[in-house]
C-alpha cells in the first residue's frame, strides 16, 4: 500500500468544469487505510477529502470545499496512482461533482 501521509500534492491538470489548479496545494495525512487532506489555493478558499486507500494505493474519497464565489460544493473521486522515475506519485482522478450539478471530470496531482 502506498502511504500518503506528509506528503504534498499540485493539480497540474484539470477539466474545465473542475476548480482546483496549479495555484491549489493539498496537504496528505494518513492512518491506515484512512486518508485525509486539507486543501487551498485559486478558486478554492478551504477543501477537505477523506477516502479510503486500497492495497494498491488507489483512493475512493469524498470532498467538499468552499470557492472564491462563497458556494460550498461537494464531490466523489476516485484517484488512481502513478510513481513517476523521480520515485514521486503523480494521482489520475476521476471526480463527480454532487448536487444540482453532477457533471464529472479528470484531474492530475503531483507530489510536490
């Protein structure tokens, strides 16, 4: 299992319907198979997930976060991981927003 704890990610890339970017910093922690981040930066003034890692290093979260524009939203994602020839974790996401709009997207995070 890939532990995640202490460890720092950036989007670096992210559909147009999503609201975090390279200005976004995640901050990892984790016990066990349980992860959580805080999160901030752009479009997002304060961001929390928590998610459950696999045996495989997988991540199935929940998130909510509130934007520049004052709205709280929330989401799914699923993040699937990548160690890059630097021994860094790139994630690729698959995210659903949740509520009035459920449209989905992806997203790339690297370990900073």
């Amino acid at each position: 299992m890939i532990n995640y704890h202490n460890k720092f990610f950036r989007t670096v890339q992210n559909s147009s319907n999503g609201e975090t970017s390279s200005a976004t910093i995640f901050k990892y922690e984790q016990r066990g198979n349980i992860v959580s981040s805080s999160y901030s930066g752009g479009k997002v003034l304060k961001g929390h997930l928590i998610g459950l890692v696999s045996d495989d290093g997988k991540i199935e979260m929940r998130y909510h976060q509130i934007n520049t524009a004052g709205e709280l939203r929330t989401g799914i994602c699923r993040s699937t991981p990548e160690l890059l020839p630097n021994g860094k974790i790139r994630l690729h996401e698959e995210w659903e927003w949740t509520g009035e709009d459920s449209s989905k997207g992806t997203s790339m995070l690297d370990e900073m």
